[in-house]
C-alpha cells in the first residue's frame, strides 16, 4: 500500500507543480468547477489516487479494492496533517479528497480486473 500512496503522492507534487507554472494557482485557494483548466486540475488530481491505488493493488495481489481505498485514505490524513489550519480548505478540495476515496478504491478494482483477465 505504501508503494500506492508514493505514485499518488509524487503524481500529485507533479500536478500540483504543473499547475503552478500554469498559473492555476487560484485553484488552491478558491477553485472554480467553472473554469475548464480547474476541472482538469481536479481529474488528474482524481486520476493519480486511481493510480496509485492500482499500483497498491497490483504489489499486494490481495484485497485490491481495500488496498486501493486506502490510498485514498492515506493521501486524506497526509492532508490533513501537512495543513495545520492557518488556511481554511476550499469545500471543493474536500470533496475531491472525499471523491478520492473512490478513485483509489477503482484504481485498485481496476488492477484486480486487469490481474483476472491475465490469469485465464
């Protein structure tokens, strides 16, 4: 799982880097689902916890869809930690940590579909 949580973690540092140079910075203070670049921010966001969550699950070869709920979880509670509370989040990143749950939760079915399929 730990493995999982890192491909999430250094694909979100890239994205979140990225969209810096981009100037997307205001997402990180007031995202808007408006705004086209925003909503794409929030689908690599979404996309890098499936990642990550396959990558758990294909290292693991068991429980690939708790496996992968946890990479949401622990990309949550790095979150949480890393934000001491001198910056209110945005409603809208939290549901995307929230959304995030189900992300890894189907990257790690995902893997466990793709490792079915090898199988036979």
């Amino acid at each position: 799982m730990f493995i999982g949580w890192l491909t999430d973690f250094a694909l979100r540092i890239l994205i979140q880097v990225a969209a810096g140079w981009f100037g997307l910075a205001a997402f990180f203070t007031a995202p808007d689902l408006g705004h086209p670049a925003h909503l794409a921010v929030i689908a690599l966001l979404l996309g890098a916890t499936a990642a990550g969550g396959f990558v758990a699950a294909r290292v693991a070869e068991q429980s690939p869809l708790l496996n992968g709920l946890l990479v949401g979880v622990t990309g949550i509670l790095a979150a949480a930690v890393s934000n001491p509370g001198l910056v209110a989040v945005p409603p809208t990143l939290v549901f995307v940590q929230a959304a995030s749950l189900a992300a890894g939760a189907l990257g790690g079915l995902l893997a466990w579909a793709l490792a079915r399929r090898e199988a036979f």
